[in-house]
C-alpha cells in the first residue's frame, strides 16, 4: 500500500505535475513559427523588388547604371564594340542617351548617334494604352568601300547554330493600345571618300495597333539618294486583320510626282484594288535621257492605272 503524498508545508494544496505536451501540439506551434518567418521573407523580398524597381527605373543613377549593364552586355555578344557618352533622365519618364557610338573590331566608328530620347507613359499601360515618342537625332552610318552592308557585321550578334522555332500561325495581336511616334532628323549614309549615298533631312512616322488592327501614317519624308531628291512623301495605311489598305500615299521628288490610293489587299481572299497616278518632269528627266543619248520629251508625260481583280482575273486600265 503506497504512502500518502506529503502535506504542503506553506499552506498551499497539492497540485499534480503538469502532463506533457502532445507531439501534434508541437508540430503546429513550429509551423505557425515557421510561416511567420517565411511570410517576412516574402515581404522582404517584395520590398527588394520593388525598391529595385524604383531605383533602376525612377532614379538617374539606376536608370544609368542599368542601361550602361545592358550596353556591355550587348558589346560582349558581337564582335565589334559600343560606347555611349552621357545618359540622363529616368526610364519611367524620359530617357535621353547622348554619342552613342558602335563600332566594329578594328575600332572604326560605323553607327553614330548624336542623340537618342525616348519618352513614354509607362504607367498608362494599366489603363490598356501605351503612348510612345522615339526621336533620335545625327546619325551617321558608316558603310564599306563596297558600299553595301557588309562593314556592319561586327555589330550582330554571331548567328545561332540551332534555327530559330516557326512562328506561331495567325498575325499578331497588339495586346495594348499602343501609339508610337518615331522622328528621325540629320540621318547620313556614307563611303570611305565619297558623297554621301543617303541624306535624311527629317522624317515622322506614327504608328497606331489595338487588337489585330494596325495604321502607320509618314508625316514627313525628305531624303537624298543616288543623286535624286524625294522633297516630299507622305503614306497613310491600315490593316484591319484580314485586309491591308493604302488610303493615300504622295511622292514628290526632282523628277515628278505619284499618288497611289485605294489601294486594298485581301491576303486570304487573294483579292485587290488600285488606283495610280505619275507625273514626270520633261526637266528632271532630261539628264538621264541625255545619257542614254536620248533627246528631251516635249512635255511632261502623265499615266493613270486603275486595276483590281483576283489571281484568276485582274483587270488594268491606264
């Protein structure tokens, strides 16, 4: 027969020793601790990010560190080199890089611009718009004796063993509204000793896409080449998806003036139309002709065209 348990000395009842902790008890307890301490890392890491983000994309010291990290690793994937002068402005704004200079291995100079700016509303895009301006100013290409575009070889990347993958059927679908801008101004071509081959005053192009709908218009156009002037051009077109249309397009240059519009192609149907006026200049013209021993024309030659039809049937008329 056991004792009884000794009576408490300070007053105080007996009290049994506390029973030990189920081991389930205790697992729960240690996942609770352990989700505590992921859930702070994972806000850690979302704050990383996000204070990254801002750095990199709204501050000028992250915007130019980010896009000096992007230049060098392009220069260390081709052959040739690039360098770039002064950047400024921040990637959520407006960016400007200035004496942008690629160039081949040998250290020739072959694409320069003078200045680069884009400026954008990237915030806009979670409205469903994106509004894009893109100028650049003073370039300078730079091509061989030959004057085609084998100088600038050293400036892409080697091509791939493996082809790349087909593309995926259908045509693209523009998943913003997107309209961008692009201005060019003081564009030259050049050879080793030469003339330029192409000089570019200025040209504006606007480009519009939603959906499977897309437009692209030429504001201004004025460029010099092969020893001919374009003083003037100007293009309006759309494609809806299923059917590319020219509502206008104007040429004027030193030796006349054309205008095609109406015109439609219907890829899947295999259907169009078109409508074409010229007008040549018996001035302009008067040199080439002279060359080929010909005489002058005794007044400026004019052709209409107005056509349409299908593959199996395609009427012309002048």
């Amino acid at each position: 027969m056991s004792a009884d348990p000794p009576e408490p000395t300070d007053g105080r009842e007996a009290v049994d020793p506390p029973a030990p902790t189920p081991r389930w008890a205790r697992l729960r307890r240690g996942l609770r601790w352990v989700g505590r301490w992921l859930r702070r890392l994972l806000l850690g890491v979302c704050l990383l990010v996000v204070g990254a983000v801002a750095f990199v994309g709204g501050t000028e010291a992250g915007t130019a560190w980010a896009v000096r990290l992007g230049l060098a690793q392009y220069a260390g994937l081709i052959p040739g080199d690039a360098r770039l002068g002064a950047v400024s402005g921040t990637l959520f704004d407006r960016l400007v890089l200035q004496d942008l200079v690629l160039a081949d291995r040998a250290g020739e100079p072959r694409v320069q611009v003078g200045r680069l700016s884009l400026d954008w509303v990237p915030w806009a895009a979670l409205a469903g718009d994106l509004p894009v301006r893109l100028t650049v100013d003073g370039v300078r290409v730079a091509l061989g004796a030959e004057g085609d575009g084998s100088a600038l070889a050293d400036l892409a990347p080697p091509p791939s063993e493996s082809p790349p993958p087909p593309p995926d059927g259908g045509p693209p679908s523009a998943p913003l509204a997107v309209e961008a801008w692009l201005t060019l101004t003081d564009v030259q071509v050049t050879v080793p000793d030469g003339p330029p081959l192409v000089a570019l005053p200025a040209l504006t192009v606007r480009l519009t896409a939603e959906g499977l709908a897309a437009a692209v218009g030429v504001h201004r156009l004025a460029v010099r080449a092969a020893g001919h002037a374009v003083r003037d051009l100007r293009l309006a077109a759309a494609w809806d998806g299923a059917q590319a249309t020219v509502q206008d397009l104007w040429v004027d240059t030193d030796l006349g003036v054309a205008r095609a519009a109406g015109v439609r192609v219907s890829p899947d149907q295999q259907t169009g139309t078109l409508t074409f006026e010229a007008r040549a200049w018996a001035d302009g013209l008067a040199p080439l002709l002279a060359a080929q021993g010909l005489g002058p024309l005794p007044a400026d030659p004019t052709v209409r065209l107005v056509g349409g039809g299908g593959p199996l049937a395609f009427g012309l008329r002048a």
